[in-house]
C-alpha cells in the first residue's frame, strides 16, 4: 500500500512541477520577496498532498526561538522533505547548493530563479569565498540563507560530517545562526521514493550568535544541538 500511495504522490509531482516552474519564471520580473511567496504557497500545497495520499504528516516545536529578523539556517538534510518544509517557515530564503543541481529540469531552473547560491565543491577555496561573499549580499537584502552543514543528504545513524562554509558566513558577516533538526529520513529516506505513513517531528534550536564567536565553534555548537536534538526525536536507535 506504501508503495501505491507514494506511486500517485511522485504522479502528482511530475505532473504539476512543470506548471509550478513554468508559474515561476512567468513570476520572474517580479521582486523576489513576492516571488518567493508563490513558492512557500507551493511547498504547502504539495506536503499537504503528502499528507493526504501518503500519510506523511509533520509537527514542528521551538518556533519562538525564530528571530525577527533573517539569519543563516543549518538544517539536518536527511529527506526531500525539508526543502519544502523549510520554504512554509522561513520566506524569502535563498539556498546554498552543488551547482550541478542547476541543470535538472524543471527543478533546476526554479532554483535558478531563487538567487541561489551555486558553488562548485570541486574548489573549496572559491567556493568558500562565494558562500560568504554572495551569502552576505543576500542576508544584507533581507534574505533567509539556507545551508545544509554537511553538503549532501544523509541517512539516519550515518556519521555527521559538517563543512565549514556555513559557520564561515555566520563568523564573517555577523549573522545569528539558527540550528533546525529534524528526521524526515525515518520516513522519506534518502535515494527511496517510498514513504512510510507517520509524523515527523523538526525541532527548530535556540540561536547561536555569529557575532560572538569563532568559525570553529559556530561549526561545533551547532553540530552538537542538531546531532543531540536528533538522538531525542529519532523513533528509532541508530
């Protein structure tokens, strides 16, 4: 049955994501604070979807740790499911991604239109260079920037592996970093199209100042809180 509901989910999705793409760049002239409110509109539309057909619902705690103003946000990447998670919550945001994500169709295309920042993880040294610089740019003009720590989907239980190039941007241009985790990967794992019924749970972290302190430890305390939280929230021991 799983596999029959999450068969009509992926249906769903190939059906109405070139429409959706097609409404974005129409939407291209646009100021992105507008434009991004069509995504975030999107993002709900197709996890209520998911919710509906496939029984995958979610609940999120710790929103009164979101500050008022934009700032950097680490996120736990386990799932597809938080890149539309994130898009109800935090609006405008912009990602940090590889930039070969830039070349699928369709999908690549909106990420074009998001101000994303697209690096080549082949070049750490340029790479961290443009995730300060074009990251601070985006902070500065009143933009959520969305980085996932560890640079590619992981499954529950693997080791954490966390990049320096977030906590960098934080450290260099005196922006609040705030830690989100969550465990999507329990029920929409990476690489599987399955998805489990169930609920997941995201916990949203109290937030870590980049103004008070080092790259490095901007990179341990936000580890520490996102792997902690996880091995609460987690249903199963890894």
């Amino acid at each position: 049955m799983d596999r029959i509901r999450s068969t009509l989910y992926l249906v769903f999705m190939w059906l109405t994501i070139p429409i959706a793409t097609t409404i974005f760049l129409i939407a291209y002239p646009i100021p992105y604070q507008y434009r991004s409110k069509l995504i975030s509109s999107w993002s709900t539309i197709t996890l209520s979807v998911l919710g509906f057909l496939c029984g995958l619902k979610f609940e999120i705690s710790g929103q009164e740790n979101i500050p008022d103003k934009p700032c950097i946000i680490f996120c736990k990447h386990q799932s597809t499911w938080e890149t539309m998670a994130l898009q109800t919550i935090f609006t405008p945001q912009v990602w940090v991604m590889k930039r070969e994500l830039l070349w699928i169709p369709f999908f690549g295309w909106t990420l074009a239109s998001m101000k994303s920042i697209a690096i080549d993880r082949g070049n750490g040294k340029k790479a961290l260079k443009q995730i300060v610089d074009a990251g601070t740019k985006r902070l500065n003009e009143g933009n959520w920037v969305v980085i996932f720590p560890e640079g590619t989907r992981k499954r529950p239980g693997d080791k954490a592996d966390y990049k320096i190039g977030g906590a960098m941007l934080a450290s260099k241009s005196k922006f609040d970093v705030l830690p989100i985790a969550h465990n999507a990967g329990e029920f929409w794992p990476k690489g599987q199209y399955v998805k489990k019924p169930g609920t997941i749970k995201m916990v949203i972290g109290p937030v870590i100042k980049g103004s008070e302190l080092s790259t490095k430890q901007i990179k341990q305390a936000s580890e520490d809180w996102i792997e902690s939280t996880l091995e609460s929230i987690y249903e199963n021991k890894y």
